[in-house]
C-alpha cells in the first residue's frame, strides 16, 4: 500500500513538472536556456517537482525491480505504475518519456545486490 502512495505522489509530481515546466516555441537546448531565464520562477518550481517526482518513481521502480528479482512479481502495483505512465503521456509525452527514463535510471541505480552475491557481500 506504501508503493502505491508513492505511485500517487509521483504522479502528481510529475503532472505538475509537466504542466509548470516553461515551454516556448522550438525544441533546441537554447531554446530551453532562453525559457528557463525568461521564466525562472517557472521553471524552479517545475525542476523542484521533476526532482521530488522521479525520486518517489524510482523507489516504486526499484521495489518493482526487487520483487522480480525474488521471483514475487507484484502484479498490481506493475498495472498501476503502466497507468500511471500512460497518464503521464497523456498530459506531455516528450517530458513524460524524460521524466520515466530517469526514474527507471534511478530505479535501477538504488537497487541493493547484496543478497545477490555482490561485490559488497561479507563472507
């Protein structure tokens, strides 16, 4: 039930990055430099929610990940996270497809390889 809180919260945390986040015409990284100082406030509070979003997606992608890897899939929690994306895509796919990817990155990155035979195992 936590993971599921934490789906919620990302989710609005990501719909809220999504829609503050400063958009002007053209897709180039100048574009987005000239948005960001056009708009400071705008895009603060929009990178505040992109950072407090992705985290929370990457606990819920990394407690996903550890319940394959136990070989106790969690399937409720799988189909709700593929809602959550597909609301997401809903509301801006370009910044939805960033803002999945690195929380996937995350995800990955924080799960724990100890019980796996890592390199940090104590023998």
């Amino acid at each position: 039930m936590r993971e599921i809180r934490l789906l919620v919260l990302s989710v609005l945390f990501g719909g809220a990055f999504i829609r503050l986040f400063p958009v002007h015409k053209g897709e180039t990284i100048s574009d987005l430099i000239v948005g960001a100082v056009l708009s400071p406030g705008g895009f603060f509070v929009a990178s505040a929610f992109f950072i407090a979003g992705f985290i929370l997606q990457g606990k819920v992608i990394k407690v996903e990940l550890q319940a394959l890897m136990d070989r106790e899939p969690r399937y409720i929690l799988m189909f709700a996270h593929l809602l959550s994306i597909f609301a997401l895509t809903w509301i801006g796919w370009v910044h939805a497809c960033i803002f999945i990817s690195i929380s996937c990155v995350y995800g990955m990155i924080s799960l724990d390889f100890k019980r796996e035979g890592g390199r940090h195992v104590d023998h």
